[in-house]
C-alpha cells in the first residue's frame, strides 16, 4: 500500500460525510466575518429542536482553517454540517 492510500484510511470517516453548505471570509475592511450560505445546500441540513420550539441548524467552522482567515494568511474557509 502507499503512502498515499495510508493516509486517506488513517481520516476519520465523519470526515468525508460533511455537507458543505457556505464560506467564511473577513470583510474588506477587517472588522467583520462575512458568511454566505448556499441556499439549496442549507435547505438539506438537518435541524434540531430545542425545548423551547426553536429549530435551529448546527454547522462548524474549523477553528484552525478560520485562524488563518482571521489572520490574512487564507482568504476563505468553509461553513460544514456534520453528516452521520
């Protein structure tokens, strides 16, 4: 087996079962993040509910991925959910 095959099953395999539903970028003038969602892709998240009836969408930014945004060294992550 090579190296590189060694590596691709070494991942987790949530991994590879993230729906990717937006990018995360820092506005022009630095103060701000920008997030902009793909509709149809946001539409096939899953949701919760909370006990009080709120439905809400959960999604994760790698924090390390928006480090680099933050610190001009990326210009864009992305916004995932996590699939099952």
């Amino acid at each position: 087996m090579n190296k590189k095959t060694q590596q691709k099953e070494a991942e987790p395999q949530d991994m590879n079962n993230n729906l990717l539903v937006g990018y995360v970028r820092k506005s022009n003038a630095g103060g701000a993040l920008k997030v902009s969602i793909n509709t149809s892709a946001f539409g096939d998240c899953s949701t919760y509910v909370t006990s009080d009836g709120q439905a809400y969408v959960p999604l994760v930014i790698s924090l390390n991925a928006l480090g680099k945004v933050l610190s001009g060294e990326r210009a864009v992550t992305t916004l995932s959910q996590l699939q099952d």
